[in-house]
C-alpha cells in the first residue's frame, strides 16, 4: 500500500543569554555604562519571534526588547526604563523568550544583571612621613598602608607618588595590599631626587566606579 510523506517536525529551539558584562554601572564616564548580553538558539531558522524582559528587585518589568526572527546575538542595556530614566542600583533579572515555528514558546530561566554606580571607599596613610632610603638609614623605606572595599569587588588599583620629577607608580589588579613599602626609587629603578611628594591612591570596582 501506498504510504504517505510528511516532512519531519521541527525540534525546539532551545534559548541562551550569557551576560559579557552584567555588571555596569550607567553614570556617563564611558566606563562600563551598559551591561552587554550575549543570546543565541540552537536553531536560528525555528525561530519566528523573540523578547527579552528586565525585571526590578520588586519583581516589575522595567524594560523589553522584542523582535521578528532570532535574537541579535548581542544586545546592550544602557540601564533605562520604557520612560527612557535611568534605574536605581540594585539587582535586575532578565530572560529571553524565543517562539519557535510550531508556536511554542521557550523561556530562558531568569538571570541577573546588576547595577552599581556607588563608587567604592579608599584609604591611604604613610609612616614615616620622612624617610631616607640611603644604605644604614634608620627609616629605609615609606610604608603605606592601604585600605579599600566595595560591595561589587575591586578591579584594580593604584598609588602613586608625584615630586619635582621622577613619578612612582604601585598598581595592581583586584583587592590592593593591606601595605606596600616604597624604596625612594623612581619607575625607572633610579634612586628619586630628595624633595616632597604628594601620594594619591585610587581604586576602581568591578563595575568601573572609582
């Protein structure tokens, strides 16, 4: 007997969103001011429509982004609303809702992305204020001593010294030293001129505050 032919039904489509940068902090430095997500399906040609939705801590919708087709395979959140404002720091969920040729619908668990524009706190005090880092001296070398913390965690940081001349530069990534000695010598490795130097000491979070 004759058999009938049907073309074989499409598989799900299954949905991925990866943050490249859900950490980020809106505040117009052009540092770190979007949180950058990665989405993708594992057939393109399934898919019919997409949305991605930002949920606040209070469990409402802030934002949607929706489209024809399959997903970008990037999309960037400048941290604004449907009023076009800028949110609140705080913790944000977001998922990709993708819907497939057959009609059904495949949601991506909820993630989150977090904003933070509260720059983080830093400290710096030397001893001794007046050192000589010539061979017997009594006070060889200036000790600083560093203290530095922010909620979202510490990129990097840096101290560094500034007389007449010959800077000194003491940098570093992630959470800085509670000290850090310095030897009176330039970043050259030649010995500074004697004179008085002003310090500085700066640190950036996780999310490009300083």
């Amino acid at each position: 007997a004759a058999g009938r032919s049907s073309s074989p039904p499409h598989p799900a489509a299954a949905a991925d969103a990866k943050p490249g940068q859900a950490l980020f902090s809106p505040n117009g430095d052009g540092i770190i001011d979007a949180a950058v997500l990665y989405l993708g399906v594992s057939d393109p040609q399934n898919v019919t429509a997409w949305d991605f939705a930002i949920i606040d801590p209070m469990g409402r919708e802030v934002k949607r982004f929706s489209g024809k087709g399959a997903p970008p395979a990037t999309l960037e959140w400048n941290g604004k609303d449907e009023n076009n404002q800028l949110i609140r720091d705080g913790t944000y969920q977001y998922t990709l809702g993708i819907v497939t040729l057959s009609g059904t619908r495949v949601a991506l668990p909820p993630q989150e992305a977090i904003c933070d524009r509260q720059a983080p706190s830093a400290r710096v005090a030397v001893e001794p204020a007046i050192f000589s880092p010539e061979e017997g001296s009594a006070k060889p070398v200036a000790h600083f001593f560093l203290q530095a913390s922010d909620a979202s965690g510490l990129n990097s940081w840096l101290l560094r010294l500034r007389g007449s001349s010959a800077p000194k530069s003491l940098f570093g990534k992630g959470q800085p030293p509670s000290q850090i000695d310095w030897d009176g010598r330039t970043d050259g490795g030649d010995p500074a001129p004697n004179g008085d130097y002003a310090f500085t000491f700066a640190v950036r979070d996780r999310a490009g505050n300083t």
